[in-house]
C-alpha cells in the first residue's frame, strides 16, 4: 500500500477500534521550527503555545485564523507548558534552568529554580495538581550542549521529580533513581503518578500518598529505546494514557498497561496536548512541526482531583461492533484500487 493510502490508526487490539474512528488524516499546523515540544491548549484564548527549544522561543498558533506568530522570545529554551488553576501557563524554561509562570498581566514570575541552594538541571514537563502544586521532572537534557540549553555540569548531581509550592517556591524530591525523567501525568483521580525515563526505556507509576509523597513506583510498561522513545504522557477519561514515543508514534494504552494502538506521523513525536471546545482534538509536536487531529476520545479534566472518575464507557458489544464496521468502512477506503 502506498503512503498516500496507508492509515494513520494502527490498530493492534480491538480496544483500540473505537479510539481509531477519528480523523483520517494530519493536519499540519505549522512547519519551521528545529524542534518543537509542549503544546498546551488555551481554551479562554483559542490558542495553542507550543515551545520551539533550539531557537529559543515559544510560539502560538491561533485557532480562529491559523496564524503562528512567536508569542516570547528568547524563551529560557523552554520545554514543556502547561496551565494552573487560574488559567495562566507554566513553563519549564530548560536553558534557565527554571519554572515560570506568565502572569495575566504579561508579565513573567519566577516559581522556582533551586533545590538546596542549588540549581535545577533543566525543568522538562510539569503539571498542576488539583491543591495548585506544581510537579516537574527535571533530567540533564539542557546540560549536554548548547543546542537545548547551556552546556553544563549538573549543580544537583541527580535527575529526580520534584513537587513546588508555588506560594513559596520550595522544592521537594518526590521521586528519585532516574536516568532521563521526562514527561508525567496524574491519573484522574489523582491517586497515581506516571513518569516516563526516556532513555531507560519505561514508564513507571507510583501511589501519591495523603501526605504528597509517593510510593516506590513500579514499571507500567517498558519498550527498547530501538523501538520507541517514551517522552510526554497524558490521559483520555476513560483512563487510556496517550503517550509520545518518538518515532514510534502516539502510543494508546489501555489502563490494564496493554498496548492497543498507535497514531503515526512522519517525524518523531515528542509530546501532545488535548484540547478544542470538546477536550478532544490532539495537538502534536512532532520534530518540526505542530499537528493537529480530531479523535474519537476526549482528554481527561484539565485538573482531576478527588472524586474525579472516569467517564463510563458505552456499551462495549455495541460500540466496538459499530467502531467495527465503521473501521473496515474507512481502511477500505483508504486502500487505492489494484
């Protein structure tokens, strides 16, 4: 089969079928950057940042015209994005070696940048929690050379997660024994915390306790780095984690840890967002590029919380025979005659 003809759902268990009844092709937002990372949806402003880390920006797509334009530059060689309670976005400016937040004013705080007295490696991916905590991991990535960041020893002398209270701007380990922690996501509810180490090749899960603190963790699932490159993670809310693997694509697993499915791209995929007026169109970096798709899932609450479920599911004998038939429908169609 030709490319123009393949899909871009690879389905590897039937879980996957009806998540694979979205959009049946990309849609390139934007091309012209080195290497783009942390898109983050902003529904107030119809707009999606997106960071762009070697050529020290950060970048917004508008959703009503299509325009990108650069939203600050330079940007600390920023990484990941994400937005608090109050709806203002938190950056993790990797070259500067801190996590800020831009106020609604413009102006731009400095949360946190030390542990100890000592300089961060270089914020990759944060979340908020529901209490307004910030979650961030922190590897070497902007230590190895200019290209990310500034080329440097670590002041730390470990890759570890941490929590910050954004009042005061203290760090605390969370969890620790990484080699390259790279993107994370709570579980809905809150009651979990998924890490990514890229370049051990797994994603581990750990309990968060009442007090903050989490449990040992233990490995959800785990690929060899020539196969895929886990990096940033997220939720549906039906409990199915998305995850960015390089060129492996954006992996679907089911919560039992099985690998259903997969969305390809052309480039290596970094991370993602969900996002649009229903919570499910996707929004991708991948290498260059920003992409864009509506799937046929909705992204988990912004902010979970306690008490936050997932969504139930519908009736899986009827809805996976119409995903079914709506599937073999759509590949046959793709498929170019003989």
């Amino acid at each position: 089969m030709s490319d123009k003809g393949r899909s871009i759902y690879e389905v590897l268990d039937d879980r996957f079928l009806i998540p694979a009844n979205g959009d049946k092709r990309l849609e390139l937002l934007f091309d012209g950057s080195r290497w783009t990372e942390g898109p983050v949806h902003l529904p107030a402003w119809r707009q999606v940042i997106f960071s762009d880390i070697p050529n020290d920006r950060l970048m917004r797509w508008d959703e009503a015209t299509g325009a990108v334009g650069v939203f600050r530059a330079p940007a600390g060689n920023s990484n990941g994005n994400t937005l608090d309670r109050e709806g203002r976005l938190i950056t993790c400016e990797q070259g500067r070696r801190r996590i800020t937040r831009t106020e609604h004013d413009g102006s731009v705080t400095v949360v946190a940048d030390r542990f100890e007295g000592k300089r961060f490696n270089g914020p990759n991916d944060v979340v908020v929690k529901s209490d307004g905590t910030l979650w961030f991991t922190d590897p070497i990535f902007g230590l190895i050379s200019d290209y990310e960041g500034e080329r440097g020893p670590s002041e730390i002398g470990a890759s570890n997660v941490y929590r910050v209270n954004p009042e005061t701007g203290r760090a605390r380990v969370v969890a620790e024994g990484f080699g390259t922690p790279n993107g994370l996501s709570f579980s809905p509810d809150e009651e979990r915390l998924f890490v990514s180490d890229t370049l051990a090749g797994e994603i581990r899960v750990f309990d968060v306790c009442d007090d903050g603190r989490l449990s040992d963790g233990k490995v959800f699932t785990a690929a060899p780095l020539s196969e895929a490159q886990f990096d940033g993670v997220k939720f549906d809310d039906e409990e199915r984690l998305w995850v960015a693997a390089g060129r492996s694509g954006l992996r679907c697993y089911d919560p039992d840890s099985t690998l259903i499915g997969r969305i390809l791209f052309p480039t290596p995929v970094s991370n993602f967002s969900f996002g649009g007026p229903k919570n499910n169109r996707l929004f991708v970096s991948s290498a260059s590029s920003l992409y864009s798709l509506m799937v046929a899932v909705t992204g988990a609450p912004r902010i979970g919380g306690p008490g936050v479920r997932a969504r139930p599911r519908a009736a899986r004998d009827v809805a996976s025979s119409v995903a079914a038939i709506r599937w073999r429908m759509n590949t046959e169609a793709d498929t170019p005659p003989e």
